[in-house]
C-alpha cells in the first residue's frame, strides 16, 4: 500500500487575548489619548463653550463694539503669551514679562516724549531695554544655575522698581507721545468690527514663532531641552545656550508687546498690566503648554490668550466685580495644570 505524506497546515494563528485586552480603550483613555496628540483640542472646545454660554446670558457680548474690546485686550496679552510660551517649553516660568512690558513702554514713551528722542530710537532703545532684561534672566538661570521661579519672582521687583524709578511714578498721555508709538491703537474695520494694527502684529508675531518651532534645529532644540535637559545635552545640544537664547528672544517678543500696549491705551503708565504675569500664564497653560516642558503648541497659546479674554469680558459683562474676574482666572489655572497632569498619564 502507497502511503501518501500530506504536510500539516500551519495551525491558524490563534488572538493574542492578553494584548487584546492590554490594548482596550475606554472612551476616557481615547479622550486622553486626543488631548496628549493634539494640545491645542482642548482649549479649542472651552472656547467655543464659553463664547456660546456668555452669548446666552448676555446678548451684548456678539456687539461689534464688545467683540473690537475683546480683540484689543487679547492683543497684549496674546503677545506676551507667546513669550511666556517659549520660556514654559523649556520648563522654566517667567514671573517679569508684564514688568519688563511696562518697562520697556515707560522707556519709549518717555524718550519721545520728554528727551526729544526720534520715535525710531525710542522704540529701538526701548527693545534693547527689553533685551537687556530677558538676558539677565537668562544670565542668572544658566550661569548662576537659579530656578527661573526664584530668578524672574526676584526680577519682577527690580523691573518694577526701576520703572517707578525712571518714571518718577508718572504717566505719559498719548497726545504726548509721537504717532508712530501709539499708531498700533490705530483701527480698521473687518465685518463692523474694529480691530487695532496692534492684533495684527500679534498674529503676525503668532505666525513667525509657529514656523520657528515647528520648522528650525532651533526650535526643536527648545522642545528637546525642556523634556529633558541631560538627554539633550547628551545628544550634543548646547542647553545653556538654548536657555539664554529663549530669554532673550522673549525680551524682543515683549517689547513689541510694550508697543501694542501704548497703543491700546494711548498712554504709557507705570502701573499698567498688574494682571499681566497671571493672565499669560494662564493662557499658555489652557492653551495645552505642560508646565513640565518639552509639549504645547505656540496656537494653543493664542487660544488660551482668548479664552483669559473672554472670560473676562463676558464676568463682566455679567455684571461681576473685577475680583470675581481675577478669582476666575486662577480657577482656570487649576483647571488648565490638573488637567494637564491627566494628559500626561496617558497611556503609550
């Protein structure tokens, strides 16, 4: 009898059901998992949700006067949030931007204004000023090896005093000050609605930050040093130069933020933007930034930036006191960092 040998088929490949069930998502974890790919998600939804709840409690907050308000106020602090960004990529925070800003406007308004000094050279002295402050910043972080929390909290009294200092305590009105310091107030209509050349520049500024990040070696040194500064060091980055860097690229975005705000208010005052420091870190914080570095998005930012403006406007609007308005904010703070915490959870 012939036998005949047939080959025995592989056997079918049975499902791995322990990594079926190590990979199952609960629609929390996928939520998680979205907000961890794309930090700009979450801010994007509060914003519409709270456009649309001050819309309904009341009607005035869609008027073309209220909505060219809302855009003057997100101009400065938009542009300062940018600033605040670079520096919390790095996982650094920098208490001194809204003194530095107030500095540096103080210096403008008062060369052009009371030195005779030529409106160019004050808004170029004025930016090296802005400059020279984000660089001691960046001295005493990376030479002294200070925390940036102790370095820019220890800065934001020796910025304030200097402008009281230099200012004698006085403001300088906008009818003393030449045109082209405070033409970033100056408005063109879009849609009924006035918006300043001031919110211009801000997204300009928006749109050269986002193209530096995301498309430069240096940009993506600043994301590498603020995940982990030794494993960058070790793959050959300069970190201390990258730091000092950062800083000082936030003095120039500040001073361009001292200009807009001359121009919002048509005056330069050494008390303006008390508020400043707490709204800039509130809006990079919303705006997907982890204070722990390394992750954000520069847009994000700018939506953080809107939703600190809208938030305040339509408190406001609602008839709450300015302290409610402040008391808000810093619940959106918590909010904004415990969430933040939660992302960073997410499971790989």
């Amino acid at each position: 009898m012939s036998h005949q040998t047939t080959e025995a088929s592989p056997p079918a490949a049975q499902p791995d059901l322990a990594v079926e069930f190590l990979d199952r998502r609960t629609p929390v974890d996928r939520a998680r998992q979205a907000l961890h790919k794309y930090p700009a998600l979450s801010p994007g939804i509060v914003i519409i949700l709270a456009i649309i709840v001050f819309g309904l409690l009341n009607p005035r907050f869609f008027y073309a006067n209220n909505l060219s308000l809302v855009s003057q106020q997100v101009a400065v602090v938009g542009t300062l949030a940018i600033a605040q960004t670079l520096v919390i990529l790095t996982a650094g925070i920098d208490l001194s931007v809204g003194a530095i800003m107030v500095l540096a406007s103080m210096v403008m308004a008062q060369l052009a204004s009371h030195n005779g000094v030529p409106a160019p050279i004050a808004l170029l002295l004025g930016l090296v000023v802005a400059l020279a402050a984000g660089a001691l910043n960046g001295i005493l972080v990376t030479r002294l090896k200070l925390p940036p929390f102790i370095v820019t909290l220890g800065t934001l009294s020796i910025f304030i005093a200097l402008t009281l200092l230099y200012s004698n305590s006085a403001s300088v009105t906008g009818q003393d000050i030449p045109g082209l310091i405070t033409g970033t107030g100056n408005t063109f209509k879009i849609g009924g609605v006035n918006f300043t050349y001031g919110v211009v520049m801000m997204l300009l500024l928006y749109i050269v930050m986002a193209f530096i990040l995301n498309s430069t070696a240096w940009g993506r040194h600043v994301y590498t040093v603020g995940d982990d500064k030794e494993a960058a060091r070790l793959s050959g980055i300069r970190v201390n130069r990258v730091l000092m860097s950062v800083y000082v690229a936030a003095g120039a975005i500040i001073a361009v933020g001292s200009w807009i705000q001359i121009g919002r208010a048509d005056a330069a005052s050494p008390n303006a933007g008390t508020d400043i420091n707490l709204d800039t870190i509130t809006a990079v914080v919303i705006g997907g930034t982890s204070l722990f570095g390394g992750r954000g998005n520069i847009w994000g930012s700018l939506l953080g930036a809107l939703i600190v403006g809208v938030f305040r406007n339509g408190l406001a609007l609602a008839g709450l006191d300015v302290l409610y308005q402040t008391l808000a904010v810093g619940v959106l703070i918590i909010v904004a960092v415990s969430v933040d915490q939660w992302i960073r959870k997410v499971r790989k």
